[in-house]
C-alpha cells in the first residue's frame, strides 16, 4: 500500500519558484530560440514573404540546397570515450590570423531588405565574437561604414568581376585602402540563376508593391516602419537601380571570366585571397597552381545552377589533392554547429554561414545575429566535447562517416571516382 499525507508548505515551497517575466519581447523572443530553425520561424513571421524568400529560396526546383542539406544531416559520428574535455578551445588560425570560431559570415547581397540593420549589425556582432565577416558586392552598406562597424575585427570583400572591369578595380582598391584583409573572389556566377520564388513575388529594388505585398505586409508593421524611417535601400557599390535583381545580375556579371583574369586580380590584390564557388576536384587543382590562398568549396547555396555538387561531399577528396597547398573553406548548407564540426573534422579549414546569419538578423537585428553565432558556438562546443575532442586540430575523418544517399549510376569521363 502506498502511504499518502497531506503535503505541508514547506515541501512544496521548493517547487513554487517562478522566473521573473522577461518584459523586453525581443530578447524574449530570442531567448527562446535554442536552433537556428527557431531563429528562421521567428524570421519568418516578422519579415515580407518578398524578402523572406529572396533568403530562403535557391534555384528552381532548389535541389541544390535541399540536397546539401541532407548532406549534413547524412552523417554519423564516431565519439571517443574518457576523454577530459572540460576545456576546449574553437579557434585556430585561418589564412595567417587567429579566429574564435571555425566560422564566420558570409557574403549576403540586399542585406537590408531582409532587416534595415543589415551589414553593420553583422559586421558588429563579427567582432564581438572574433570571426571574420564579408561585405558583398551587392552589399547595402559601404565598405568605409563595415570597417567602422568592425574597426579591429576581420573584414573580408567579396567580388564579382563585372563587364565594367575599371569600376570592379575600384572597389577592390577602395576595400585594400579601408584595411580588410582577405577578397573572395565569386566565380560562379557567370549569369544569374533561375531564383523562381523572386521572380513570382516580383522581387526588385525598390520592392514592387502589389495588393498581395500590402496584404502580406499588414501583420508586419515593424518591418515597414523601418524600411520607410530609414535611408533608403541602395547597394553601396552602385548607382541606384529600378528593375529586377536577375536583369541587374545579367547586366552587371561578366560570362567572359578566365583563370588568366583571377591571375590578374590576384596580382593587384595586397591581402590573402580566396576563391568562392569551386565545385571540382580538377578546377580546386588548377586553383591551387595558380597559387591562391584558399578556395571555398560552394555551389552558392543552392542560388546558381540547380542539381550542382554537393560541396559537403566533394570535401574529402579535394583536402587529400590539394589541402597542403592552400586552405579549403566551406558553405552551403549548414545549419548548425554539429554541421561546422563535420565539416572540419573532415578538413575543411573554415565554414562560412549565409542563411543562418540573416535569419538571426530578420529576428531581432543585431541581437538576432548575435543569438545566431552563440547557438552555432554552443552546438560546435557540446559536439566537440561529446566526440572527446579538446581542440579543432584533433578532429580528424575517423569522426565522421559520410552516409551515403546519392551514388552515381556511371562518371562522366574525364571525371575521377572518389578516393
């Protein structure tokens, strides 16, 4: 028989403790974002669907993405046991200088469409946190405005070569004269991919207002009220434009872009330089030759050409050919720290992080991105801990195995079979 009493005071006094409300509604809000998923949801609810889309959406029938993400979550850990990890460090040197995370944020472009802090609220939380962050050239924030928001920080440019070869030079120079340190140099994007949800929600700069806009817009007042109080949305590395972004993308991009123009660039550059949207093992070789400081296997999120490799999978076989020549960065795909972790345990010196950045941004701004690098940072600790590893440098492939999803039924010739 169970004996039962009458509980007294004292006993339940214990189990009675409330937590004192949280009455900021944006840091409760993002309090109660543990993922990166919970950060886009909130992003979701509180962002134009023109907007939200022109982030979440890719190519077509976003294969791409879809697949590069499955990647990541297509793998299996191998943890080590009795390990001590009550310390562990995440940082190592990336490209000659020291980082606290093996991430940073990548290029985004119409950065204040999604929220009106753009580029400076993540050029601000980069520092705080010690990793480096990108202006894109279709950025809405100067290069002179992100290296005051990041004055000591890690600043990198990304470029796209344009037909105009003279105004691209100027802004390399003009990124060389404000002191950041790295280009990235994009060459996948010879002409704009088929982005179908911008062209369905008449995506433009200025935004194309519709019935179905306004309606859209109704429950999202915060986000109009900002767009129309603040400066408005121009990229701060070209004139004004009115019209779509892939006639502005097809009119700016130049198709005519060779090995011998990055030689080039390379030539003018003074800092380190890396190439952005390598999707081969013989083009990462030619790269490596020519004697650039990293290469970022990406196939631009999922943005360009659809049904592209996946750069997860092309990871290993690209460190074993040319990881002693030069770093191999990463991105695509990833959304969360465990994906970062894999990612270096099977070479990858550095991850870059698109999407997840500008959820935490459409969320809560600067706060948002903050909360975005500090789940990331919490997921890539307790992984490393959990895999018995004190430091990135002990992460090695016997920690992950790659599942296989997708195989293919007969190579291309020319193409070599995986080692």
């Amino acid at each position: 028989m169970v004996r039962r009493r009458i509980p007294k005071i004292t006993d339940l006094a214990p189990l009675m403790k409330f937590k004192a409300p949280e009455l900021n509604a944006r840091k409760r809000r993002l309090d109660a974002a543990l993922t990166i998923h919970d950060l886009r949801k909130i992003a979701k609810r509180r962002t134009p669907k023109a907007a939200f889309d022109y982030t979440e959406g890719a190519a077509e029938s976003e294969i791409s993405l879809a697949r590069a993400r499955q990647a990541f979550e297509d793998i299996e850990f191998h943890p080590a046991i009795l390990r001590d990890v009550s310390e562990v460090s995440t940082g190592w040197d990336v490209l000659g200088a020291p980082v606290a995370l093996p991430f940073g944020i990548a290029p985004t472009g119409f950065t204040r469409m999604m929220q009106t802090e753009g580029e400076t609220a993540g050029a601000h939380a980069a520092a705080k946190a010690g990793i480096p962050f990108s202006l894109s050239t279709m950025g809405t924030t100067s290069i002179e405005d992100v290296k005051a928001a990041n004055p000591a920080g890690r600043n990198w440019f990304q470029l796209y070569m344009w037909k105009d070869r003279d105004r691209s030079m100027a802004l390399v120079d003009r990124a060389a004269k404000a002191g950041f340190d790295t280009l990235l140099v994009t060459v996948d994007v010879p002409v704009a991919g088929a982005r179908l949800r911008d062209k369905r929600n008449g995506f433009s700069i200025p935004p194309a207002l519709t019935v179905g806009t306004v309606l859209n817009a109704l429950p999202r007042p915060e986000w109009w009220i900002n767009f129309l109080t603040t400066e408005p949305l121009a990229f701060a590395s070209l004139d004004r434009w009115s019209g779509t972004i892939g006639d502005l993308l097809d009119t700016m991009f130049d198709p005519t872009v060779t090995f011998e123009d990055l030689a080039w660039i390379k030539a003018q550059w003074p800092g380190k330089i890396v190439v952005k949207g390598v999707q081969t093992l013989a083009d990462a070789i030619r790269l490596a030759e020519l004697g650039v400081d990293g290469i970022i296997l990406s196939n631009h999120g999922g943005r360009q050409l659809d049904r592209a490799p996946i750069p997860f999978h092309l990871l290993p076989q690209v460190v074993r050919e040319v990881g002693t020549d030069l770093e191999v960065h990463l991105d695509t795909g990833i959304m969360s720290g465990a994906d970062i972790v894999a990612a270096v345990a099977l070479g990858a010196r550095f991850t870059l992080v698109g999407r997840a950045y500008l959820y935490g941004l459409m969320a809560g701004g600067e706060a948002g991105v903050d909360r975005a690098i500090a789940i990331l940072a919490e997921q890539i600790t307790r992984t490393m801990r959990l895999l018995g590893v004190n430091s990135l440098e002990e992460l090695e492939p016997g920690h992950v195995t790659q599942l296989a999803r997708l195989s293919p039924i007969a190579r291309p010739a020319g193409i070599p079979a995986p080692r």
